[in-house]
C-alpha cells in the first residue's frame, strides 16, 4: 500500500467526487457507499450499495437477524458488486484496472475509511480482475495491489 500524492492524488480526488456524488443515490437504511472503476482514466463502472433491484426497505433486515447468522448480514448489495457488475457489461474482464470506493455519512460527507475488511469484494475484486483498490483514510487516500487488499481484507481484526 502506498499513499497518493501530487498528480496522482488530485486524479484520485477527482473520481472520488464522482464517486460522492453516486453514493447519494443509495437507499440503504445503514450507510451510502460506492465505487467506482476507472481504466486509462476513463470511468468503466460505477455502482452504489442498496437493496437487491433498489428496492427500498422499511427496516433494515441487519437488526432482525440472529447474533448467529452466518452470512454477510447485509440487507445491501455492496457498491464494489455493483460497480464490478456494472463494467462486466461493457468490458471482457477488468484488468489494469482500479476501484475507488468511499462511504458518507448521512449527511453526505465522506466517512475516513479504515483498513480493508470486506472478504466478498476483496475477493471478487480479485476474480475480477481489477488490479488496485483505492481507499480515502483519515492518513491519506491509500491506494492498495488487489492481492495485498485481498490478504489484508482476511487478516482484518475489528
Ligand atoms: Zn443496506
Ligand atoms: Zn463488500
């Protein structure tokens, strides 16, 4: 992992905006994500999270589950699904790609993400073929190989 700075910071910085501006679409009841994949600077996907087809949900499903649910408790489909998905329909595979993915508040500003720890899109990620993964952390915005975000997504300790 390494932190951008310069150039590369401000080219990040712009699709992070674009970014902001796709999470706002969210209906999710718990938080507004989303992600967005860019190759050779050209934006090939975006996605948001939100309830399967966009359905919009009285409660969130999260709050009515056992503590001993197995699964991914998330009522959303996740905005790195939504975003890989999204440029799956329009490109062969996603290689020499990158993800930026950022999370708001309800108030529509950006929550610091922390370290990587969604074992679902680091691995689809992966699979996908996207090659680096970009998060906005309080230290700076921290631009991850796949593979690495991948190890640290299941090294993760809350
Ligand atoms: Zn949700
Ligand atoms: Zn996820």
């Amino acid at each position: 992992m390494r932190y951008l700075i310069e150039e590369e910071k401000k080219e990040a910085l712009y699709y992070i905006n674009k970014a902001k501006n796709i999470a706002k679409k969210s209906n999710c009841l718990k938080s507004k994500s989303s992600a967005v994949i860019v190759r050779n600077k050209n934006i090939i996907g975006i996605g948001y999270n939100s309830p399967p087809n966009d359905k919009a949900l009285l409660e969130c499903i999260k709050d009515k589950l056992p503590t001993n649910f197995k699964s991914d408790k998330t009522c959303c489909v996740h905005a790195e699904q939504r975003a890989i998905l999204d440029a799956l329909r329009g490109e062969k595979d996603l290689k020499n790609s990158r993800l930026y993915y950022i999370r708001l508040d309800l108030n529509n500003n950006i929550i610091k993400s922390g370290n990587p720890y969604c074992t679902i899109c680091s691995k689809l990620s992966l699979d996908s073929g996207i090659s680096e993964f970009v998060l906005y952390k309080k230290e700076g915005i921290a631009l991850y190989d796949t593979y690495e975000y991948n190890d640290l997504s299941f090294k993760y300790i809350p």
